[in-house]
C-alpha cells in the first residue's frame, strides 16, 4: 500500500510540474523570467512564488467544503428545537465572528499543541508535541469561515417557505431525503452570492497562515523580498497572484450561479 501512495506521489508531482503555469516547460516564468530574478531553478525565486500560489489555493480549496459542511450543520443547529442545541450555535457562531482571524488561527496552532500534550501525558508521553502548519490553518480558516457560512444558511433556510417541508412530507419523504431533494437545491440557488463573498474573503484569509510558517505567497514573497531587496517587484508580483485568483473566482462563481438558477431561466 505505502509503494501505491508513493507511485501516486510520483505522478502527482510530475503532473504538476508539466502543467505549472509558472514554473512549468510553458509557464510564465520559464518563458519571461529567464536572466531575472523571476527565473526558476536555482537562479531566480519563481519556483518559491509557484510555490507559494500552490500553498494558498490548497489552502482555499481544502476549507471551502469543510467549512461549508461544519455551517451547514451549524445552521440546523441553530434552528433546532432542542434549546441546547440552539444555544450552542449561537455561542459558536459569536465566538468565531467575535475574534479576529489571527487570534483564531493561534488558538488553534498552540492551543491544540498544549491539549495533545496534556492528554498524552496522562498516558504516559512527556515529548513534544507539533501540530502542522497546513492542518492548523485549514482547521483554523474552516472554523472562522463556517461561523459566517452558518448565517448566511440561516437566513436561506427562512427564505424557504415551510410549504416546500410540508410538500416532502406529502410525498411521503423522509427528513433526510426532503432535505436532499428539495431544501438543498433552493437553499444553493438562494445562498450561493452570498457564499461567493465569504470565498473571496476567504482566498485573503489564507494569507494569516503565513504567520505559522506556511509557505503561502505571501510568506515566499517576504523571504524573496528580504533576499533581494527588491520588495516593489515581489509584492507587486503577490497582488498580481491575488487578483488573478479573484477574477478567476468571479468568473467560476457567475457560471455556477446561473447554472444554479437555470431552472428559473426556462420558466
């Protein structure tokens, strides 16, 4: 099994360098920046700034959905008759809107380091203890990002008439498959420029996990800077990276909402 993920490996990292739109055979980089401070190899940083682009998009990526599902569930928490239940969201959701970002991600990088060293010291392990970098701040990105997530699903699931419920159970659905086949579509379609925003906000946030020693762009781009002393080229090359994820991000999310509201269209 360990030779399996080590082929996958292999051709997970071949892949990506042939299609490296920075650093690969017909990447920008290769192309433009040979002789520069751009170049790849061992002459220039582009291979740090790819990098670091790589670093943020996974980043983004990996905590979109685990944030989407964590306020998803804290959405239904929120409208759950169990007061408990209710209160507890509540609490989560003033919390991580409540703290910035930062204070956040700290908490959970050292705080999670301090709690597995307690607990496996009561069986006996008095060793360090390290959480990683990119766990830390998917989790820590992810919490944040569902507390806002879990709002604007709150208010998309008020928007849905009551009738819609009613409707399922005449079909003789179950809760689950109500949910899956009626709620869940109008609550994408009504959701879903909401959720655009906290994306954006999101590709911005992941540049905190710099402060815990993720190679993002911005943390390669700092280390470019200090090297080369040319800070106006590399943070101009950092916005550059930023704004090009966003319009692509705006492009992405205007198809995927008009797909969301085809069924409107043909009405």
């Amino acid at each position: 099994m360990s030779g399996l993920f080590s082929a996958l490996g292999s051709v997970w990292t071949w892949l990506s360098t042939i299609f490296d739109p920075l650093c690969g055979p017909a990447g920008l980089f290769t192309l433009f920046g040979q002789n520069t401070m751009l170049a790849c190899g061992d002459t220039g940083w582009g291979d740090e700034l790819a990098g670091g682009l790589k670093i943020t998009i996974a980043v983004s990526v990996l905590t979109l959905p685990l944030g989407i599902v964590i306020g998803f569930f804290v959405a239904l928490a929120q409208q759950s008759e169990e007061k408990p239940l209710r209160l507890a969201a509540g609490v989560f959701t003033t919390i991580f809107r409540g703290l910035p970002e930062l204070l956040t991600l700290f908490i959970i990088y050292y705080g999670l380091q301090i709690l597995l060293q307690s607990l496996l010291a009561k069986f006996g392990y008095n060793g360090p203890v390290e959480i990683n970098a990119f766990a830390a701040g998917m989790v820590a990105l992810a919490i944040v990002f569902s507390a806002y997530c879990s709002e604007v699903l709150l208010s998309a699931f008020k928007a849905i008439p009551k009738g819609q419920y009613e409707a399922g159970d005449a079909l003789g659905f179950h809760r689950v498959r109500t949910m899956r086949l009626i709620i869940i579509p109008q609550l994408v379609r009504i959701s879903l420029p909401n959720l655009g925003n906290l994306w954006m906000n999101l590709l911005k946030d992941t540049s905190y996990v710099s402060i815990i020693g993720l190679a993002d762009i911005i943390r390669q781009t700092g280390i470019a800077v200090r090297a080369t002393k040319a800070p106006f080229t590399f943070y101009s090359i950092a916005c550059l990276f930023y704004l090009t994820l966003a319009v692509a991000s705006s492009v992405g999310l205007f198809y995927l909402d008009r797909w969301a509201k085809r069924a409107e269209v043909h009405r």
